[in-house]
C-alpha cells in the first residue's frame, strides 16, 4: 500500500495548517487541519479492512475465439470468480507476446498475439483504493490463463482438389500405382463422393466425371514437417514460421476436403493420425525445431515433406524413403545440391523461398511435381 500524490498534498497542507492554526490561535483552521490530517488515515483504514477479499480476488477470462490466429483480434471478457468485486478496485491485465487494446466495455479488452504458441493472459493487476484515491494498494491476482495461438494459415482447398489428379498413389498392399489421369473415368452420379472428382477432366469436358476404381486406392498422406532454425534471439525466426504456416495450411486443406492424414512433427508421438483441422492446427501452434522420426519406408500412402533449410543427415535420412512410395517434397530456403540428390532417390521436388506467398508457392509446387 502507499499514497497517492493526493494524499501527500493533504498531509503537507494539514501539517502547514496546523501550525497557522496554532501560531494564530484559531479553531477553525485548527479544525480543518485536523480534518486534513484525519483523511488519509480514513483513507488507509479503508483500504486496509478488505485485506483477505482482495488477496482472493480471482478472475474468469472468456476467449473468443477460443483459439485466435497469430495476427487476429480476440476478445477476452473478465468476471470476477467471488461474487463480486472490492468496491472502488480497478483490474488491469498483463499480456505478455501480444498487443493489448480496450474493448469498449467493462472487464473486456482485446489481444492481437504476435506469436503462435501458449500466450499467457495474466496474471491480472488488482488495484485497490478509496473513494478519495489517498492511498492504492495493487496485488497480482492469483491465477492466470493460458489460451494456445494458432499459425496463420490460408485457404488451399482448390489446390487439394488439383493435387490427386497428379498424384501417384498407392493400392492397398502399398504397391505404386499409376497416376490417376490414366484410369477410366465416369460421368458423375449423385451420392457420388466429390474426392473422386477428377477435376481436371470436369473441366476440359465441362461436367463432372469421377475416378470409379477410387476404393482400391490409399488416399491416405504422411505430411512431414522438418523445422531448422536459421535465426537467432527471442524473436520468431520467419523463416520457421513461414514453413510453419505453409505447412499447416496444406494440412488443414487436406483433413477439410476429407483425406486421412499422419502428421510428422516436432513435439509430439510421430505419426499422430489427425481426424479434424484443429487437431493440425493445435499440433502446428507448438510445433519446435526438434529431430522428427521419420516414417517407416514401407508405409502406405503419399508422402509430402515440407523442410526448412534440410541439413544433410535429413537429407540422407529423406533420400530412403524415395523409391518406397509416392514422395513429394518442399523445400524451403534450401540449396540446389539438397534438391538434386533428393530428386536422384525417386523424390519429386520443388524449391520455395521463405517469405513469399504461401498460395503461390504450393501452386508452383503441384505445377512443378506434375511436370517431374
């Protein structure tokens, strides 16, 4: 606890009072000096007496929405855990990795976070005071909130629907197959399911017409996602998160348009198999820069790795999955002789430059594995 300017201001003139008052022999200014000097004393009794109610002061912190996007407003609506709030108490949170703004109304604000990751929503400053703010006593509340940020991501459904056209995939005893351009294909019949759309055809023939032999085929993708750190500092490294958000929008855009998914990354059980978005997404929000194990070489199914400035055991450890199945490739910020060697062990590769725009960069991606 401790005075305010105010509350000085009312001693010294107490004090100064009181002297006038004695050297003039006057009961009124002796009595305002004595109200001057009372005050304060009211004023720290006031604030002292709900001692243990304001220790215990807790808050409920609403987020909406409950998982924000790193360069996304979120609302984040407070209410008192007790009933309700010390009179005259002003609550102040503290967020650290995120821009705080007032929302325009009582015990709401607005965070924009400039990270993924956990953002930490408190603890709150509780200040306490009396009605004539003499005296303030501030105290940290008790508990704070952690709220997980997601990546940002963009919309890559169109490109989902291009990618099996081009794809090779894999029957169910995991042998390759050939590329699904040269199957039969039929007219669309309703019920069908609109993965087996063969939407390249659809377009030259201007209607719908389908894959009929898609259930010997295994649409299922292993995604590996392998992280390096090429910065250094507290900061993001951009390069990482560029990667990070490339690759969680693939993923995402894959689990949408109904493809099952492995995902491969750092932390977390290798392999984890996703079933909805958020799932990626909440993985992809703490992903690190940690070795990844990477997938059993006779495993079933498209392979795509997205790498950030692959080292050379990664690249080795990559090249042996090459002629097992499928393998697809962005690499990001790497160098030509990584490609070549990738693209020797049966890998179809295309190269992406960090920073760039993440809708362009898997365009020319599925263009340049198409024309390998």
């Amino acid at each position: 606890m401790r005075p305010t300017l105010r509350a000085v201001g009312l001693f010294i003139s107490g004090v100064l009072l009181a002297l006038v008052a004695s050297a003039a022999q006057s009961e009124a200014l002796a009595g305002l000096a004595a109200l001057a000097l009372i005050a304060p004393l009211v004023a720290a009794a006031w604030v002292l007496l709900p001692y243990r109610r304001a220790r215990s002061i807790d808050l409920i912190r609403t987020v909406v929405p409950q998982r924000p996007r790193v360069g996304e407003w979120a609302t984040v609506t407070t209410t008192p855990a007790t009933a309700r709030m010390p009179t005259w108490a002003r609550v102040r949170e503290r967020v650290r990795g995120a821009r705080v703004d007032a929302a325009g109304s009582a015990g709401a604000y607005r965070v924009l976070p400039h990270r993924r990751g956990l953002l930490e929503l408190g603890p709150a400053v509780v200040t306490r005071t009396d009605p004539l703010q003499l005296f303030s006593w501030v105290h940290l509340a008790e508990r704070s909130t952690q709220v997980t940020v997601w990546p940002r991501t963009v919309p890559l459904f169109d490109e989902v629907r291009l990618w099996p056209d081009d794809a090779q995939v894999s029957d169910t005893a995991g042998r390759r197959q050939s590329t699904v351009d040269s199957v039969s294909l039929r007219d669309y019949q309703a019920g069908d399911d609109l993965r087996r759309v063969h939407w390249r055809a659809s377009a030259h023939q201007g209607s719908l017409v389908v894959r009929p032999d898609e259930p010997r085929l295994d649409e299922s993708v292993s995604l590996v996602v392998l992280l390096r750190a090429t910065g250094s500092g507290e900061d993001p490294d951009p390069a990482v998160e560029w990667t990070v958000s490339a690759a969680a929008s693939w993923a995402t855009a894959l689990l949408t348009t109904g493809y099952p998914v492995s995902l491969y990354l750092s932390p977390g059980p290798e392999g984890t198999t996703l079933a909805e978005p958020a799932e990626a997404l909440d993985a992809f929000a703490l992903a690190d820069t940690a070795e990844v194990q990477l997938p059993d070489p006779g495993g079933r199914g498209a392979l795509i790795a997205v790498v950030l400035s692959p080292s050379p055991r990664q690249v080795h450890d990559l090249a042996r999955l090459g002629q097992s199945r499928d393998c697809r490739a962005l690499v990001v910020d790497g160098q030509a002789g990584d490609l070549d060697r990738l693209a020797a062990a049966g890998w179809l590769v295309h190269a992406a430059t960090s920073g760039t725009d993440i809708t362009a960069a898997w365009t020319e991606a599925l263009s340049g594995w198409s024309q390998q």
